[in-house]
C-alpha cells in the first residue's frame, strides 16, 4: 500500500473513532487603532471606547479561522498601553497573536496634523524629532512591548504588521495643505518606522509583515484609496477605509496564517 495512502487511512481511523479532535485556534489581537479599526466608520458596541471594528483586519481574520477570539487592540494605544491594559488574554494556551503598535510612541498624529496647517507653519521640526525618536527611543520600547508579549504567551505564533506611506505626492481636496514636499518627508519617516518594527521583531523571531508595497497605489489622492485623507470626524483621518483592513492588511495576514 502506497505511503500516502496508509497516512490517508490512519487519518481517517483516527478521525472516526474520536482520538483526533478539531483544536480551535486561540487568536488574541493586539495594538493600535490601525488594529481595532479606526477608519473604517462602523464599531463594535463593547463599551470600551477602543473603536474596534468587524471590518478590521483581526475580526476579519478570526472569522476566517473560526477562532477563540479576544479583540484587545485599541484606538490611541501605546507600547505602554499595551503591556499594562491588553496581555491578560494572553497565556500558554494562545496559538497566535497579531500586533501593530508603535506609531501612537512617535506622535504620529500630531505630527501631520501640523503639516496640514497653512503656510506660514511648517513641519520639519516635528518630522525630524519623530526620526530621531523612532531611531533612538522606539526599538527599546518595541523590545519592551514584545518582551511582555513572548512571557504571556510563551508557544504562540507572534505576527507584526506594520504600517503605510500615507501619501503619493499629490495634492487633492483631501489634503490641500499638505505639500509635495511634505509628504514625501512624512515618506521617508514612514519607512524609517517600517524598518525599525521589522528589525526589532525579527530580532525576537516574530514573523513581520510590512504593508507599504500593497498600499502602493492605494495611497490619499490615489484612485482607489486604501486610506482616508482629512475626514470627519477627524479620528478617522489617515487610518486605512475598509478597503485597505481588507484588501490590504488581511489579504496580506491570511497569506501566511
């Protein structure tokens, strides 16, 4: 009897007399509102003020997988936010994680909402503060943030997504007042952050998945925007639409889960 043949009868003994059983995936997902959702317009009613969506890439993903689900991502979350308010789902018995945390550390908010102010403010100070801090400053959290993550749940499979370009050098109704220039500054700081959240979890063995080549092309001003421009209300600006959790961050995700 062929060997894939004998491996397809065991299998199948095994099944019909209850000695394997179907495990369900304990997923616990982590992180900041490019985690829970912001962006999207529709929340889950949970009463946590934290904006998680259905429409985000983890409640996507645990559908997917029909999994234990805990949705403890949050709107304006830190590295430190994170460790004191979101690992107690966490435990030996957790399969997977997913994580995006970091951006909220580097104000990354404030930062374009300066340079959305007119002219005569600029916002080369804040870009380059945010560079020096994501260098020198951010990879000492990220291991921190980690560290807490890999003792809560020792065997679980740890994902970390990143974040986009927001811009594609063109100026639309969306974001008058922020120039070309500007953007590609807000680029470039982009990258930088991109880099440091992959070295750092490679650094501790977690899988990354970087965004910013599946965004090309779905950035603000672009015809098919992943991401929103200026919007009200204003939590919702430059946070990826329902097409970028989707198309972007969980095509990417269930690639490789």
């Amino acid at each position: 009897m062929a060997a894939s043949l004998v491996a397809a009868v065991v299998t199948v003994l095994a099944l019909t007399s209850g000695t394997a059983q179907a495990q369900t995936i304990e997923y616990v997902a982590l992180g900041d509102s490019y985690a829970s959702g912001v962006g999207t317009r529709s929340y889950i009613d949970d009463g946590s003020g934290c904006s998680r969506s259905n429409a985000a890439y983890p409640a996507l993903l645990a559908a997917e997988l029909g999994a234990d689900f805990t949705f403890a991502a949050c709107s304006g979350a830190k590295t430190g936010d994170l460790i004191a308010n979101q690992l107690g789902a966490l435990s030996a018995s957790t399969d997977l994680v997913t994580v995006t945390i970091g951006g909220n550390d580097t104000g990354w908010a404030g930062i374009v909402q300066q340079c959305a102010y007119p002219a005569p403010w600029t916002c080369d100070a804040e870009i380059d503060a945010a560079e020096q801090f994501i260098q020198n400053q951010l990879p000492g959290r990220l291991h921190a943030a980690y560290d807490a993550i890999e003792s809560a749940a020792p065997n679980a499979e740890v994902i970390v997504l990143g974040y986009p370009r927001l811009f594609n050098g063109e100026t639309c109704n969306v974001i008058t007042r922020i120039s070309p220039a500007e953007q590609a500054r807000l680029n470039s700081a982009a990258d930088l952050l991109a880099t440091v959240v992959g070295q750092t979890a490679a650094s501790h063995g977690f899988t990354n998945i970087d965004v910013r080549d599946a965004f090309t092309g779905h950035a603000v001003c672009d015809d098919a925007e992943w991401l929103n421009g200026l919007s009200w209300p204003i939590a919702e600006s430059f946070h990826p639409n329902t097409a970028g959790q989707s198309n972007g961050y969980y095509n990417l995700l269930s690639s490789i889960v």
